[in-house]
C-alpha cells in the first residue's frame, strides 16, 4: 500500500487524479477500522492531516463554509450558536477522542446511513463542495446520497467543504441506539425550522439505504405552523 501525503489543496487533487483508486484519510475514524478488519485493503492512502485549506472555517453570505477537515469538538466548541443542529449531532459522535479526529468531510466521505452528521445536515439543507483538476462543483446534501455507503463522487474528486446556512430559527437532533454513548444510531433524526422561508427541514439516518428527509412530514408540520400563525 502507497501512502501520499500532500500539502496542499491543489497537490491532493493532482495525487487523486493520477491515483483515482486512492482512499482519503484525515481523521481516520472510519477508513481505519475498515483497515483494522480487512474489510477494504486500498492501493494508495491518501492523507490529507497537512491540508491547511481543509481545517479552516467561514462565512459566506448567510452560510458557514466549513472545510472537509474540521473536527467535530470544534463544530462543538466554535458553531454550537450558528449550526446547532449540526453542533447537537456531533455531540453524539463516539468518544471525546474520536471527536477530536472525526470530521464532517470524513463522515459524508463514508455515507453510512447511520453517519451522524447526514440528518442534520439535510435538515439545514447543506449543500457539499467537490473538486477535482477538472473543476468544483456544489452538489445539495439530498442529492449527494447514492446507495449504502456510496455517494456522487466520481474517482478523481475530492470532498473540499460543506456548505451550511447559518440557523434562521430553532434545530433539534435525536439519536437511539442501544445505550447511550459510543453507539452506531438505530435511528436518528433532525429537524429545522427556517423561518425567513417558512419552510421544514427534516432528515432521517439508519432507516433507509440512504439518509433521506421526510418530506411529507415537512409540508405537514409547514403547514401546522402556518394555520396555528407560529412562524
């Protein structure tokens, strides 16, 4: 096995373009216990840890742009107030030490059903930035889901950011699994109200092939809320 080691954004796109097969690593918190299994033996790691462009976090607009590589403990610490949806969800994540090395890149990277990060992300309506040498491109959360731990990428791309809307109004998360900390979710769930638009964001993990947002379930509560002049 080859192990690559760029830094920076342009020369991880050049190694993935000539090494399509090449696995991404950064926190390490999925890709290695496929390792440790034997589940998934990869030609070409390709660790992105020396990226600078990927820790890094901002405003755009009225979004967050939040790098691939920015840990979950500083989703926590430093976007509790803007994302709390989000902040919620990674507060569900595994350990203290997996959070410290886990990523919200790494987790759409894997798209479990069960990733943690996917209902609140689709319940925000977050949109994922890819890029390779070819180009970048935007591509929204509800769309970025293929089948069960498959998603849009094509080999040369690379997942650079996520692009979150700053919270319009309130967001909850709720996850079950078999005891309450350090769990794979039996079924998670996320929701966000946004009020500028009058509109419901759902999303739903561990209960399809896919996660995926209820839509019927947002037109309704949408609705309820509007009869009841809530908004």
């Amino acid at each position: 096995m080859d192990f690559l080691q760029p830094t920076s954004w342009a020369e991880a796109l050049e190694a993935k373009a000539a090494n399509p097969r090449a696995v991404p690593i950064q926190g390490g918190t999925d890709v290695m216990v496929e390792l440790n299994f034997d589940r998934h033996r990869p030609p070409v790691l390709l660790d992105l840890n020396r990226v600078g462009e990927l820790i890094e976090w901002g405003t755009e607009n009225s979004h967050i742009w939040l790098g691939a590589g920015v840990t979950y403990t500083r989703v926590i610490a430093e976007l509790g107030d803007r994302l709390p949806g989000l902040a919620m969800a990674s507060r569900t994540v595994g350990s203290p030490q997996i959070r410290n090395r886990g990523t919200v890149g790494g987790n759409l990277g894997a798209a479990s059903p069960a990733g943690d990060s996917h209902p609140a992300l689709l319940a925000a309506e977050a949109q994922v930035e890819v890029e390779s040498i070819r180009g970048a491109r935007r591509v929204p959360a509800t769309e970025f889901y293929t089948g069960v731990k498959r998603n849009v990428l094509a080999p040369d791309e690379l997942i650079k950011a996520v692009l979150i809307p700053v919270a319009g109004g309130p967001q909850q998360y709720c996850k079950i699994g078999t005891r309450n900390a350090m769990v794979i979710a039996v079924a998670a769930f996320g929701l966000a109200l946004h009020p500028d638009r009058r509109r419901v964001g759902t999303g739903i993990g561990s209960a399809a092939p896919t996660p995926r947002r209820a839509h019927e379930a947002e037109t309704f509560i949408a609705g309820a809320l509007e009869a009841d002049g809530l908004w």
